[in-house]
C-alpha cells in the first residue's frame, strides 16, 4: 500500500522531468539537506543511496540520455568548457581503473553514482545558469532546509546539553552521515550568506533574510564541532584576502615554495612538537582548536594518519590503476600496521574510506587518479579568479568570488574527509562549479562583445 501511494507523487516527478529538467534540478537541490540513507527505511539492506535524491538523479541522467540521443545537441560552450575537459578526463580515468578493478561492481555502481552527480548538478545545473539567472535561487534551495536541518539537530543537542562536543556526532542524524559532513555542508554556504548579507547589490528585505539565515548557519558550523570544517573557513578567508589584495601568482608561488621548503628542512623538530601536543578534542572551544595538532594521543587524528597511511601501502603496490574506484573501504584492512592502530581502528567494510579526497583515489585509481582530480580543482580555480579579474557585473563577480570560497573550503576540507559520493556535498560542490563556469563563458563573451565595439 506504501508504493501505492507513492506511484502517484513518482509519474508526477516523471512528468516534471520530461517537460522541465529544471524543476528537476531545483527540487534535488531542496532535498539534498532533507535525504535520509535507504537504510533507515530498510536495515539490513545490502546497498544504500539517499532516498529520494540519487533516485531522482538517477532518472534525470536516463532523461538527459534519451534528449541528447533525440535532439543531438547542447550547449557546446558547457560541453566544452576547459573545467568539463577535466571532468571527462577525471570520469574516463575512473572508467578505465572500474574495468580493471580488483572489484569491479564496486568500482562501477561509484562511476556510475558520479555520471549521475555531474549530469544532474554540473552540465544541467550550467545550463540553468547560462543567461546568469538561478544562482542565487541555487543557493537559497539548500539553505532554507538546512536551516530545518540545523533547528532539529540544536534541538536534540540542547537535551544533552549545547555544548556537549559528543552528541555533536550523532544529533544530525539521519540527515547527515556525521558532524564532519554536516560541518562541510554550513562552510560551503558562509560565504554566500556573508555575501548577501554585506552586498549593497541586494535589497534590504533579502539582506535582512540573509543576515538570519547567516546567524542560524553560523550556529550550526559551531554545533558541528568539526575541526576541519573550522580549518577550511580559517584558511578559505586567507585565500579571500589575497584576492581581494590582488597579490600576484608568482609572489604566492614563491611563498608556497619557501614555507615546504621550510618543512622538509625542520620537519624532525616540527613533528617532535606536535608530538607534544596532548590536547584531547573537547567542548572547550579553544581546547578543541589546539587539538588538531595533536598526533600522540588524538585518537581521531590517529585514525586518520592510519587511514592516509593504509592508502599510501596501497598506492606503493598497484600505482598506476589502483584497487579500483569505491574499494578502499573493502581492500585497506591488511595494509593497518598494529603501531598504527588505534581504539577506533577496524577491518570490517562498514569502517568508512580514506578520509581524504586526495589519498583515497590515490589508492583507488593511481597516480592518474589523483592528477585528473587535481586538474579538476586547478582548472576551477583558474577559471574563477580570471573571471573575478576579468568581470565589471559587480552582482557576477560577487556570485563567482562566493563560490570559489565555499569550493576553496571543501578543497581544504577533503584533505581530511571524503563525501563527494554524498548528495548532501555534491549539490554544493557541483552546482558551485557550475556557477564559475556559466559566469566564466558570460565574462568571456561580454569581455568580447566590448573589444568588437568601435572606438
């Protein structure tokens, strides 16, 4: 009686489709905050995927198929553009290490799981950007529900008390997988609600409404207790700064140079400290900052050296395809050295990834997985800085410098967890990308439009 009385709401989603993908799209992004894993409906299940927004994905990759093959045609300045270049390279590569995968079905359901991100939330979502329309709708669709999302988790939190760092772990669930990905999720956003609520661009009404959502956003980045949600926001300002300053590349370069130079100089007396450092993670704020350094006794920072680790052994044996895209969690339990282990350490599959975006394809995919998705990042960047440089539309290069920050905050982010395979992040991190490209191909065509004219 359940599918019964769901069939209905399913042919009207179908409909909507077919007729509007755009709808489609904009309904995803609202949910995405709102999903819940299939297994809270069904335990014991053998799979899993986000109820109802990967199904509905999954739908609209068939739908945007069966257009293409009919109408033979998109917009080739999307389908082209040099981050989509990258992207393709990122998908094929993930391809090629599927087939040879130590497990394929595995490696496959993650390619297939990926297609269907990059269609719904990149190529489709771009196009709804194109005329530099829907942005900030894009936006306000994640945000109002994950408000909800905030005010039913403080709620819980406020029965164990508000500042009870352990209950941080647990109070957003269904919604969210762990506080680490709900953290991720409120970073992305700061900057987009900081700038509609500073734009003068913006009416007073919406400033007012971004101003709130902004405070209920903010509680919600402190409740997480993520530290490396508080790290990406810390670092992703130091990156809006240097834009906003106009510091040149080469000055950056030189920088970065020296400071790992520096590292590799003094990195016996760098680790001697923070082997010293025997701060616990806790609800004292300050405590729980400090804790990040600590690698002698943080059993969460422990975990993660043991993971990075595991993925590294992995990437020594097979560096060229990997074990195959999806498979660490199955494959990395041999590689953990008993010195290495801690009191959460585990060889069962249900003991999560590498907790990383960069050491996970490294052991899945090789060495070409970790470039192609390095190019990814270095394109976007790229692309967003010279279109902020190249831009007079102050509402654009507002819009294009908000989303290169929330991108910049999950990049930190990812060097600690991984939820690219997560609705919840891939709306953000998707639809973000799209935004720099759509912005990229206006600024391009406006910049010229401008040469063209007479003197």
């Amino acid at each position: 009686m359940l599918y019964a009385n769901v069939l209905p709401l399913v042919f009207a989603i179908v409909l909507l489709a077919v007729y509007s993908f755009d709808k489609v799209v904009y309904l995803i992004a609202f949910l995405a905050p709102l999903s819940i894993p299939l297994r809270e409906y069904l335990p014991g299940i053998g799979f899993d995927m986000y109820i109802p927004t990967e199904p509905l994905l999954f739908g609209l990759l068939i739908l945007f198929v069966l257009k293409i093959i009919q109408q033979r045609e998109f917009d080739r300045k999307i389908l082209f553009h040099p981050i989509s270049l990258a992207v393709y390279l990122n998908l094929f590569w993930i391809l090629i290490t599927s087939v040879t995968s130590s497990m394929p079905i595995v490696s496959f359901k993650f390619l297939l799981m990926r297609i269907w991100f990059v269609v719904g939330l990149y190529l489709l979502t771009a196009k709804l950007f194109s005329k530099g329309k829907n942005m900030e709708k894009y936006v306000w669709l994640y945000v109002v529900p994950l408000m909800l999302v905030i005010a039913y988790s403080t709620y819980r939190h406020l029965g164990y008390g508000l500042w009870n760092k352990q209950a941080a772990h647990f109070v957003v669930s269904p919604f969210y997988r762990d506080h680490t990905s709900y953290g991720a999720a409120t970073a992305f956003y700061l900057p987009f609600l900081v700038m509609f609520t500073l734009n003068n661009y913006f009416t007073k009404k919406m400033r007012f409404l971004a101003a709130l959502a902004l405070a209920v956003v903010f509680l919600g980045f402190v409740l997480s207790y993520s530290r490396a949600a508080w790290l990406s926001i810390a670092l992703a300002f130091g990156v809006w700064c240097i834009i906003k300053l106009g510091i040149r590349f080469r000055t950056l370069f030189f920088t970065m140079v020296s400071v790992i130079g520096l590292f590799v100089m003094f990195q016996s007396q760098i680790l001697m400290k923070l082997e010293q450092n025997s701060e616990e993670s806790s609800a004292n704020m300050m405590t729980h900052i400090s804790s990040m350094a600590n690698i002698s006794s943080d059993a969460s920072n422990l975990e993660r050296i043991n993971r990075w680790s595991c993925a590294l052994r992995m990437f020594a044996e097979k560096p060229v395809f990997g074990y195959g895209p999806g498979t660490y969690m199955f494959k990395y339990a041999p590689y953990q050295l008993s010195k290495d282990r801690t009191i959460i350490s585990t060889n069962s599959a249900d003991g999560g990834n590498a907790h990383s975006e960069y050491f996970g394809p490294m052991a899945e995919s090789g060495v070409m997985g970790i470039v192609t998705y390095l190019l990814i990042i270095a394109m976007v960047i790229y692309t967003a800085v010279n279109s902020y440089t190249r831009l007079n539309d102050y509402r654009l290069k507002s819009i294009v410098l908000a989303a290169l920050i929330g991108l910049i905050t999950y990049y930190i982010h990812g060097l600690m967890n991984n939820f690219l395979d997560t609705d919840k992040i891939s709306v953000p991190f998707w639809g973000f990308t799209a935004m720099v490209v759509a912005i990229d191909i206006i600024s391009r065509q406006s910049a010229k439009e401008t040469t063209s004219k007479p003197g």
